[in-house]
C-alpha cells in the first residue's frame, strides 16, 4: 500500500471515530468523502492526536505538507502513550523517543505514559523541560532512582496521577516528596511484582505511612504485592478521607478478618484484597488457599532530525 492511500484510510470517518474511541451513527456522514486537503489546519490537529503513535511519526507528515506541519502542532503531543511501543526498545532508543515527544510538545505535554525506563535519562529530561501542565506521569516497570523521581516530581507539582509500579527502587524518601510536592495527586498506583507465599517477608509499613501521611486528596490507590500489614492499611483508611478505590491484593501481611480496616473500608466504592485461609498447606498451590474479596459499589517531516533520534525499523 502507497503512502497516498494509506493515509487515505487513515482519514476514512469510520477510522477516526474509532481511533477516537467513539462512536459514529450517522451512517451517511461515516460514508462521506471529506476534503482532507481542505480542512483548516486546526481542525487536521484534532484528528492528529487521536491518532496512534506510528501513524503521527511515519504516516501522515509525509502526505503532504499541510498534513506535515499539522503533525507538528505541539497541541498533537500533549497527550503520549508508549507504553505498548516500548515492550520491544531498549532503553536508549527510549530515551530518544521521549526527548522527541517532550520537544514536540514544546511544553504542552500534559499525559506522558513510558515504561521499562532503563535509567535516570529520561526523568532527568522531563525535570529540565519546565512542563507546567503535566497533569498524568506513569513509568510503571522502570529502573530509576529515588533522586532521579524526587528531581522530576520537584519540576511537576500539578500531577494529579503517578505510576510507579514495580519501580523497586523507589522507597518512602521519594513517597513523602511526592505527597509534599503534589498536593493536588488524587491517584497514585504503586503495585509490585506479584509475591508468592515462600517469598512473603516480614511487613513493611514505611511507604503506606508515607502514603498516608502526605497525600490525603487521593481517591484512587493501588498497592497489590506489597509489604504493609494491617496498620498501614488502617493509616491509609483513617488519613486518606477521600480515598474512593483501593487495591492491595496479594499484600500478604494484611489480614483483613477481625480487622478494624472492615468497618473503615465501608466508605471505599472499590475495595480489593485477598486473604488466605489459616488452614494453609505449602505444599499445596496459593490460589487453592486464597479467597479473592472484592467489593464493588456501584517536524516529522525534516527526516534527517528524525534520523537522530530514531531507526528506521523502530516500528
């Protein structure tokens, strides 16, 4: 297939609603030919966005050089999601693609999703490029330091969401700086690699008491797989009033029979967690012994730059 009709399909009606995530039911207007060429520049900028990411980078600036400077409109690279491109890039080719995706947006950026971040790079970039509206930060899966986080989260204050699962070396240091720094950070996921019963160690409460200690706006908490027992689980319920969703399945040390959390979880609309029966066998499989509780209520086109940054088969 030619670039011509390629990008031909990718500006079929049908194609964008769905790119979109929405629906179209007007049939006769999704069966229309559109004057692609024709649309004002600011209307080809709100199509861009919704595009996936391969299609904004390879496809549409090298259309036509209308639909080249659109792709470049940093209103298209306020909102970046890598997560699925990253599973196949090693860290360095990483690395460039956000740098990219931060100077595209030339400031704008307010959602960036990466993981597998094999180093402080990246973070260290996004801490320098005076990013005064990000709003959402994930990096689940990621190798950085607790002073590579601390640097990016004292440049990000307006964050309202941070992923930081199964970034092992995060601790309660970077949590307190989180919560003193974000004041406005409603949702926090910090779940772990899944624990075993033969690899539960003794309980750990130092991040849930940093949790509720310096972030009482959260309404939406993920802790599955970690250390903290009964008592930080009552800290986070008593301290975070808001707190709406709460995942802390596979937290071992949490024993939630018999528990004071029982009556303080009654705010919660989601509420997850899993116990185990006291009659466990460890020669027996876990999911045999555990009792799933959850309770629900309710410039593309300079090639050359792109040559810089980027391999040819990236995609």
């Amino acid at each position: 297939m030619s670039l011509r009709e390629r990008g031909e399909k990718l500006m079929d009606p049908s194609a964008i609603t769905h790119a979109a995530g929405e629906e179209n039911d007007d049939d006769d207007e999704a069966g229309s030919r559109v004057g692609w060429a024709e649309m004002l520049p600011e209307t080809l900028v709100e199509v861009f966005k919704r595009l996936p990411l391969k299609d904004r980078l390879q496809t549409v600036p090298q259309i036509c050089k209308t639909w080249r400077k659109a792709s470049l409109d940093p209103a298209c690279w306020q909102f970046v999601d890598l997560k699925e491109w990253c599973i196949s890039q090693n860290g360095e080719v990483i690395d460039r693609m956000v740098k990219l995706a931060v100077e595209r947006s030339c400031g704008s950026l307010q959602e960036l999703h990466v993981t597998n971040l094999n180093s402080d790079a990246s973070l260290q970039f996004l801490a320098q490029s005076r990013l005064s509206s990000m709003k959402t930060l994930c990096i689940p899966g990621s190798n950085v330091t607790e002073n590579g986080l601390c640097e990016v989260i004292l440049a990000m204050p307006t964050l309202v969401h941070l992923d930081i699962s199964r970034c092992s070396a995060i601790k309660s240091r970077a949590l307190e700086v989180i919560g003193k720094t974000c004041k406005s950070l409603t949702r926090l996921d910090r779940s772990m690699w899944p624990l075993t019963m033969a690899s539960m160690g003794p309980s750990d409460d130092s991040e849930a008491m940093a949790i509720a200690q310096n972030m009482p706006k959260l309404k939406h908490l993920e802790m599955s797989s970690g250390w903290l027992s009964n008592a930080g689980l009552v800290a986070i319920l008593d301290r975070c009033p808001d707190l709406e969703y709460l995942d802390v399945r596979n937290c071992w040390n949490v024993r939630f029979e018999n528990s004071s959390a029982v009556s303080k979880s009654d705010k919660l609309l989601q509420f997850h967690v899993s116990s185990i029966e006291s009659d466990y066998d460890d020669d027996e499989d876990d999911e045999d012994y555990v009792d799933e509780w959850d309770y629900t209520t309710e410039l593309w086109g300079d090639f050359d730059y792109l040559e810089d940054y980027i391999e040819d088969d990236i995609f």
